[in-house]
C-alpha cells in the first residue's frame, strides 16, 4: 500500500473510532502514530518526533490565549453580567412579538464579546432566558434552537478561541483575524433576529409578548450591562489600539470579568477555584486535542497527502471558487459528525494547502484570513446540525421537557439562515477583509 492510500484510509478510520467515543484527541495521537510506522516501516522517527513534537506544541506563546478567554468566560458566568446583558436587552425588545427570544440571541451576541466559547455561551444563557422564555409562553421549539442558535455567536465574535487555534495554524495575526470576524459576527446575530421576526409572524402562536418597560426602567437596565462594554473595549480594543498584544489583552480581560464577578458577589473562595478547574479541565481537553492533531498532521505530511491533493486539484482545471464551495460543503458534512475544533484542527492542514494553490485574486494573507472566517462559519453550523450538534446537547439537557424533535425542528430556520450568510460571504470577501486592508 502506498503512503498516499495510507493517508487516505486514515479518514475512514478516525471517524470510525469518533464513532466508538474515542476520545477525538486520542484517536488522532493513535491513527497518527501508527500511519507513520506504516509509512516509514520504523518507530523511530515518531519516538524521537514526541518528544520535540510536543515540546513546539506546548510552547507556543499564542496557545496561552486559550486558557486566559476560558478563564475570562467563567468568571464572566458568574459574575452576574449574562443577566444583565439579558435584562438590557429584554428591556428594549422583549415586548415585541418574538422580543424575548430577540432579546436572548442580543444577549447572546453581548457575552460572546466577552466569551470565546460557543458551549458556554449557551450554557450561561440558557440558565438565563429559559425561564423568562417559559414564562410568556414561547414554545419549546423556537426557545431551545434559539438559545442555541445564540450560543454559536460565542466563536464568531471576537474573541474567539476557534480563531485563536485557526490563526496558531496557518499563522496568521490573531489581531486582524479578529477585526475580521466582527461584521460577519453582528450579520450573524442580524440574521437570527430575522429568523425569529419571521417565526414568529408565519407561527403567532408561538410566541408571547413580555410588558413595555417605561423608559425610567429601560435606562437603568442599560446602563448595568457597563462592565461588558469596558472588558469588550479593554480587550478588543486595546489589542487595535496598540496596547496590548492578544495574550495581554486576554490577562486583562480574565482580571477584569473576574473583579467584576467578585463585586458582584459571584466570586467567593471556592467558585474561584471552580473557575480555575472548569478552565483547567477545558484547557487540558483542548491542548490534547491540538497535541494529536499535530501528530496525525504530521503523520499526513509523511504521506504527502496534502501536496499530492493540491496537485491533483489544480491539474483538473477546478475553478477556485469550484473547490472552495467543495470544501465549504465538506466542512457542513464534517460538522455533522464532528465538534468544531476537533473539525478545524484536523482539516485545516491538509485543505489549507491546496485552496492556497489557487489564485482567488486576494493576497496571501486576505485570503487565510476570509477562508478562516467562512472556516468558523461552517464550523459555527455543526454546533447546531445532529447528530453530533453539541449546542443542541447542552440546550436540551436544561429544557428536559421538550422534545428533541422539536429542537431539531426548530433549528432549521436558523441553519438556512447560516448557508445563506456563507453565500453571500463566499461571494461577497471584502465583508470579511475590508477591515484589514
């Protein structure tokens, strides 16, 4: 069997162990170890390989961002700040039809500003909106796929652990990956609003009204979410503005939400030391994660799939955008069965070579960056696709009393929502790199 067939069979048989819940970062260390052997017919070279291997990966400065924004998420959970985002936000919209459920995907959008991650994101609101959801009447279907829905804006906008990962991959600047994602992240949260003023106008029944809050009340409610906007400034902000580099700006931020959650009083001695080891145990899940996707993208290289792809690609006379749209549609196939990062650590090294073979009549760096913003994108999507949609997990976890089915339902307005938003970002790049240039 040749290195290239090697290569190939690999595919078949991690998704195979993903199946039999081998835990993803394993089942690529294991996969990646083994095809080196196969195509160097030794074991030495990958001995020798762990040991430096694990050091680079290890090492790497821009991976201490990952804990920092973890960090900054927890104590941000429970420092009182997604109820208030929630309160401001019901506020002004609530009393629309559909405006609680508006009121928690603006939510939502508010703590994925200051939350990297997609999962806590909709934990944390789903805590928060569920019972105001439950109160006026909303039906469960179009509750749980919005909380979920809402939670995927905890990696499209920045900051954004996803990206931080993205951009140690390809190496690009995190800053400007970040800068980039911000429009295609408010269109996101637009877009959703969209899908519930829809909803909720075809289904009238699905939805209740909360009160109109006098503008004495309204007031108040915005001004309490203060806290968010001076972390979301210090963080996002001071990265643009020079002062501080990405991984100070993500020390500042897991100091700032952590003061405000013990002024708040949602910090006392042993949350504190819950919040350092749900970030520990999230920190270790991840760094085993791009530790085995190392080895298996290593592995890959030995059998020269990538280059060999690349060359094939370009000798059929694809058009760019041809192999773009096969990629995109492999990654919403990939994102079925498969979480996000997991998604994006083991594919980006191997698709990243050959859509860079191809002209797109963008920079070297404009494109990394506008293919790493449709990659997180679709990687968005599997969080809310089944069968392995892990917002929907989490969401239907805490809404035990509706039925999966109707989740499932519920959340196709807002995945075709997200295939047209790619359209028009895949025909539309400079939405995604006019920031930057």
């Amino acid at each position: 069997m040749s290195s290239i067939e090697i290569g190939l069979w690999s595919f078949p048989v991690l998704i195979l162990l993903i199946f039999l819940r081998v835990p993803i970062g394993a089942a690529m260390l294991g996969v990646g170890t083994i095809g080196v052997y196969l195509v160097l017919g030794r074991w030495t070279p990958i001995l020798a390989q762990m040991k430096s291997l694990t050091w680079a990966t290890y090492a790497n400065y821009s991976l201490s961002i990952v804990p920092l924004f973890l960090l900054m998420g927890q104590f941000a959970a429970r420092g009182g700040m997604s109820q208030a985002l929630f309160n401001a936000a019901a506020a002004f919209v609530g009393h629309r039809k559909g405006g609680v459920a508006m009121a928690a995907i603006g939510a939502s959008a508010g703590f994925g500003s200051i939350c990297g991650s997609s999962l806590a994101t909709a934990a944390t609101m789903a805590q928060v909106a569920l019972p105001e959801l439950r109160r006026h009447g909303y039906a469960g279907g179009l509750s749980t796929a919005a909380l979920a829905a809402g939670g995927t804006l905890g990696i499209l906008i920045p900051p954004s652990v996803v990206l931080v990962i993205y951009a140690i991959l390809t190496e690009q600047n995190i800053a400007k990956l970040f800068l980039a994602a911000f429009v295609p992240g408010i269109i996101a949260a637009l877009s959703y609003l969209i899908v519930i003023a829809i909803y909720v106008r075809l289904k009238p029944e699905s939805a209740g009204q909360a009160p109109r809050l006098p503008w004495k009340d309204r007031i108040p409610a915005l001004i309490a979410v203060w806290p968010v906007a001076l972390i979301f400034f210090l963080v996002v902000g001071g990265i643009y503005l020079g002062w501080f580099t990405p991984t100070q700006a993500a020390a500042v931020g897991a100091a700032g939400t952590g003061l405000v959650a013990w002024v708040n009083g949602g910090l006392d001695r042993k949350s504190l030391l819950d919040c350092f080891k749900e970030t520990a145990v999230s920190t270790g899940m991840i760094f085993f994660i791009v530790l085995g996707a190392s080895v298996f993208n290593s592995f890959i290289a030995f059998s020269r799939l990538p280059q060999v792809g690349a060359e094939w690609v370009t000798a059929q006379g694809f058009s760019p955008m041809t192999v773009l749209i096969i990629i995109l549609v492999l990654y919403i196939i990939f994102g079925c069965i498969m979480d996000s990062l997991s998604m994006i650590v083991l594919t980006v090294p191997i698709f990243f070579p050959i859509v860079t073979a191809m002209d797109y009549g963008l920079t070297p760096e404009q494109f990394a960056i506008w293919f790493g913003i449709l990659v997180l994108m679709v990687a968005e999507i599997g969080m809310i696709t089944p069968p392995v949609g892990l917002n929907l997990f989490i969401i239907s976890a805490m809404a035990r009393e509706v039925p999966v089915r109707d989740t499932y339902k519920g959340v196709v307005p807002f995945v075709t929502a997200d295939l047209v938003r790619i359209v028009i970002l895949t025909s539309f790049p400079i939405i995604s790199i006019f920031l930057i240039s």
